[in-house]
C-alpha cells in the first residue's frame, strides 16, 4: 500500500484539511478524482481511527509557506520571464581549480542570503563525493577552502548545481537524483526513473575504466562518464538526461522535492553529438563542441512551446577544454568551467520583440 498522510494547513486562521499521497503518480490521480469537490477529511480521520492507525497513517500539522490552501501537485504553468539568446559577450576568468583539468563550479541560484549569494563552489572530476565550498570569490581566487562537504554517495558528473542553498547531484551509477542541504547535511534522495546511468567500471585510483559503448549506457552529450545535467532558470529547476535506449534528449522540469512536474522527449537532435546545454527563459540552448577554441550555440528548443527556434549564437571557449555550463538566473550569467579555469560570461537577450509568432 503506497504511504498517505493526513495533511492539516492552517493559514490566515483558516484550517484547509487534505489527504495527501506521498507518491507523485498517486497524488495526481487523487487530485483528480476530488476535483472540485470539498471534503471534511479531519472528521473522516475522527470516524475512521481504527482503520488509520492500522495502516499506520500520520495527521501532519503544517504551515503553508505562501499561505494559500493546497490546490493539488504544481503544473507547468506559464513562462516566467520570455528572452531569446542574441549574442554572448567575451568571457572572464574568476579563478583557476587547485585541482584537475575536469570538473565545475558553482554559486547559488536561488540564494536565501546575501552570505549564501556569496559563496563559490568546486568540484573535481567525473566522478567525486567531495564538494569544495569557499566563502567568496577571493578566497576562491587564492584557493583558501571554508568547508569540504563529504556527500553520502559519489556525485556523478559535471552537471550538479548549489539551489537555494541545496546542492543537487544524480546519484554515480543508478537512477537516483540527491539533495544535500549545505546547512544540515539533511539530503532527499528521488528515483528519476528509467534513464541512462551505467558506467564503465571504477579503478582502485579512483579513476575509469576503459570500456566500450556496448559495456555501457549512451553518455549524455559528446564527453565521457556525464549522464545527468541540472539546470536553473527564472521558471525554476530542471533537469536533462538520456534513456539508455535512446540518442534523444530528455527534459524534466522539477520541483526541489524531486516532484517531477512535466517531462519532454526531444528528437530534434542527437544528445549524444551536443557538448553542454544550458537553458535560459524556458529555452534549452545546445552547445555544438567544448574542445575547440570557435563554437557555436546551434539548437534551441523552446520548452513551453514545444517547438525548435532557428538561428545560431557564437561561443568561444578560451581553453578548449569545456565540462560544465551552467545558466544562472541570480545575474543572467552563463558560468563554465574549461580546463581548470573557472569562468562567466555575460549573455545578451532579445525581449522587446517576440522571436516567434502567435
């Protein structure tokens, strides 16, 4: 039997009782089963204790935290903030990692403080259970570490982000995506479902094995061991992966409970021939190649509407060895990290005029 709890919010003196499943797929096949229909579930729970207690069903009391009642799971809703990528400025160097040639790096993109808006995050490699932390970008700079965050499980590739002072990570080797909160070190961990995840096998040195593609899962994008890559924009949280029988990209817009609010299933391109993406304004961009100094930006897909945008952006990558990019909504800034160099770059939008047509 799937767990439920009863679920009492009390806001503006207002008490709004309802049954909440603890399993998305359920939850939305309540939800639309009640319908409109309003039900007094305390007094079910008052008639029914026997039967409550036996399958061992909690009465939650909570707070809504934007004190309106609960109207069923979140939908995709509309486009927060509507821009096209028109051009991308010249790139600047932040710091240079203490550590490899591979790896990422972060900062908040949704941050709850101005201490938090401040700190900078690293990681090194492929494949690694360490987060670096460093109070501000000097002390990146002159490689002075505030904290070593040593996560539960291994982190796999280069696509984790820090989100509202979470640092989400898909879990090496399995279909698990995790949130660790920086402060409690409290973490959440969320079956995504069938995606692409097996890896060649790990060495004694903590490096890979070489393996060939029939010994595993289709990497996502044209680089090695990366198979899940977050993604922030002013609509939230999302993430892009494989199938491991599939050279489509994958998208799921989620929330920062793993609850997985709409999915797409991109077959305009191959996810396997990409370097990176990012996506920005509801817009996923696709990188055409991270290991040569003159690139292009050359796939677009508009998310909201379900359609492709033609045109091409040029992109420069300093270093010719790219592995991370990330979008963040903070500053409107694409954050990379190429060759051990940690680097931003402001972005250009187009938002006067509507870049398709109604």
């Amino acid at each position: 039997m799937e767990p439920f709890s009863l679920v009492i919010l009390r806001m503006n003196g207002v008490t709004t009782r309802i049954l909440r499943l603890w399993s998305h797929t359920l939850d939305r096949q309540l939800w639309a089963i009640i319908g409109e229909v309003e039900a007094d579930f305390e007094t079910l729970a008052e008639q029914n204790k026997c039967m409550l207690a036996a399958v061992g069903i909690p009465v939650l009391h909570a707070e809504s935290q934007y004190g309106q009642p609960y109207t069923g799971p979140p939908t995709l809703g509309y486009n927060r903030r509507e821009c096209m990528l028109a051009a991308v400025g010249i790139p600047v160097l932040h710091a240079e990692s203490q550590y490899g040639q591979v790896g990422s790096w972060m900062r908040d993109s949704h941050p709850q403080s101005d201490s938090m808006a401040e700190k900078r995050w690293v990681t090194d490699g492929y494949a690694s259970p360490v987060l670096y932390e460093y109070e501000n970008e000097r002390q990146m700079m002159n490689k002075v570490q505030k904290i070593k965050y040593y996560v539960d499980y291994l982190a796999s590739g280069t696509g984790n982000l820090i989100y509202n002072g979470s640092y989400y990570y898909h879990k090496h080797g399995t279909t698990s995506l995790v949130r660790y909160d920086l402060e409690t070190t409290d973490q959440i961990e969320s079956e995504l479902g069938n995606i692409a995840h097996k890896d060649c096998g790990r060495l004694p040195d903590h490096t890979f094995e070489d393996c060939n593609e029939t010994e595993r899962h289709p990497w996502l994008y044209n680089r090695p061991h990366n198979y899940v890559d977050f993604a922030v924009d002013e609509n939230g949280l999302w993430v892009v992966y494989m199938r491991p029988e599939s050279d489509f990209l994958y998208v799921s817009k989620i929330e920062p409970d793993f609850y997985v609010v709409d999915s797409w299933e991109i077959s305009e391109v191959n996810a396997t021939q990409l370097a990176d993406t990012f996506i920005m304004c509801g817009v996923l961009y696709g990188l055409q190649n991270a290991t040569t100094r003159d690139s292009r930006i050359s796939f677009a897909y508009d998310l909201f509407r379900n359609e492709t945008i033609p045109g091409q952006v040029a992109w420069y990558n300093p270093y010719q060895g790219l592995t991370m990019l990330h979008y963040n909504p903070v500053d409107s800034r694409l954050y990379f990290f190429d060759d051990r160099r940690l680097l931003s770059v402001n972005v250009r939008m187009d938002e006067e005029e509507p870049y398709y047509d109604d």
